[in-house]
C-alpha cells in the first residue's frame, strides 16, 4: 500500500510540476506586469518541427495560440494557474498591443549583428527576446495607422522585418516551441515593476540605419 501512494504522489508530481518555471513565468507576466497571456499549442510530439495545430504547413509550430483563441489572452492570475495546471508544458503567447508592449523582428543573425551596431550607436534598447530563427525587439504598443505612416516615410525597410502590433501575438521565455527554446537575449531588469520599452520608431529607424551600416543582408525569413 504504502508502494503505490509513493507512486501516486511520483506521477501526480510529475503531472503537475512538468515544467514549473512556465507557470512562475505566465504569473509574473501577468499579474506583476499586466501583459495578458494565454497558452499556446504544443508542438506535434511525433515531430519537433511540426505544430500540433491541424495546419500541416504550420510557419510558427507550437507558438502560437490555438485553443484558447487568442481574444482569451489574460492578466488573471485564477485563469493562468488553471491554464498551466492542467497543461505545464504549453508556451506562454503574449498578445501584443493594447497595454501590453508589441515587437519588431528579424531574422537571428542580423538581428545579433545588428544589436551590436545599436550598442555602439548609444541606442538604449529593452527586453529582447530570441528563437533560434529569429530576434524580436519589444516596443511600446503602437497602431496600425501609426506603423504605416512609419512604414511610408521610409525609403526603404528589409522586408525579412515583422511587426507584431494590435490582434498579433509573441512566444514568450522559457517557452519550449518547435522552433526550439524562447529565451531572452537581453533580460529584463530583475525587480522591474513592468520593463521598459522604446518607441517602435526608434526601433525601426535604428535597425534600418544598422543593417544598412554593416552591410547586413536580412533574408526573408
């Protein structure tokens, strides 16, 4: 008897505690710095690079929301507990905009050489967050009207940029995707209420400015 309660607690441990640091992560993103979050699909099990979604072509597997749609994004921490109670190894999806910061990206390794050409430059940057394949840069929430209007004014933007503003969404860290590990190339601050971030347009202008500097080519991606 006292055998299978010691393996009762093992497998009920091992259900619930799969990957804690998820959980402690969504909560902090969401009750601590008002960023609604929710769940997103798992990658297929039966192949790291494909999504669990039912799209087969899937271009972002296992980081993006799916069931919850993404209008069920959160800052309630009852809800995140129950999400990641019953499934502790889902990514954690930020939806971008409103009163939660949104993201410029590009691809991983002229988004690395670029940042060094921002830190010499003297452009003071917030959290960065990165996948193997690419880099995403987090901003204030802007809209659409004021993307394009920034879009317009500018001779020229690589086209391997994307913008993730009102009604998009974003992998947050230590999500496990099948693209590989979500983790932070720049960190927030430790003990930060909630992370600075700098205006898209600085962002852009100064990307721009980089790659065109370094002579990076941004391949779309």
């Amino acid at each position: 008897m006292r055998e299978i309660l010691g393996r009762r607690r093992r497998l009920l441990s091992k259900r619930s505690d799969g990957r804690p640091e998820l959980i402690g992560a969504a909560l902090t993103y969401a009750t601590e710095w008002q960023w609604p979050v929710l769940p997103g699909v798992a990658a297929d099990p039966e192949g790291r690079n494909r999504c669990g979604c039912p799209d087969p072509e899937c271009t972002v597997p296992g980081a993006h929301p799916f069931d919850p749609g993404l209008l069920a994004a959160t800052t309630d921490g009852r809800m995140v507990r129950w999400w990641w109670g019953n499934r502790p190894s889902a990514p954690i999806v930020l939806a971008t905009g409103g009163k939660a910061p949104c993201a410029v990206s590009l691809p991983a390794l002229p988004a690395a050489r670029a940042l060094d050409a921002l830190d010499s430059m003297g452009m003071r940057l917030g959290p960065v967050v990165a996948s193997p394949a690419r880099w995403a840069i987090l901003v204030k929430p802007y809209s659409m009207e004021q993307l394009g209007e920034l879009l317009y004014a500018k001779d020229f933007v690589p086209g391997s940029l994307r913008f993730h503003g009102e009604g998009g969404y974003l992998a947050l860290p230590p999500s496990e995707t099948g693209q590989g590990e979500i983790r932070w190339e720049r960190a927030p601050l430790p003990g930060s209420a909630s992370p600075w971030v700098p205006d898209v347009e600085a962002v852009v202008d100064a990307v721009v400015e980089a790659l065109t500097r370094t002579g990076v080519s941004a391949p779309e991606l």
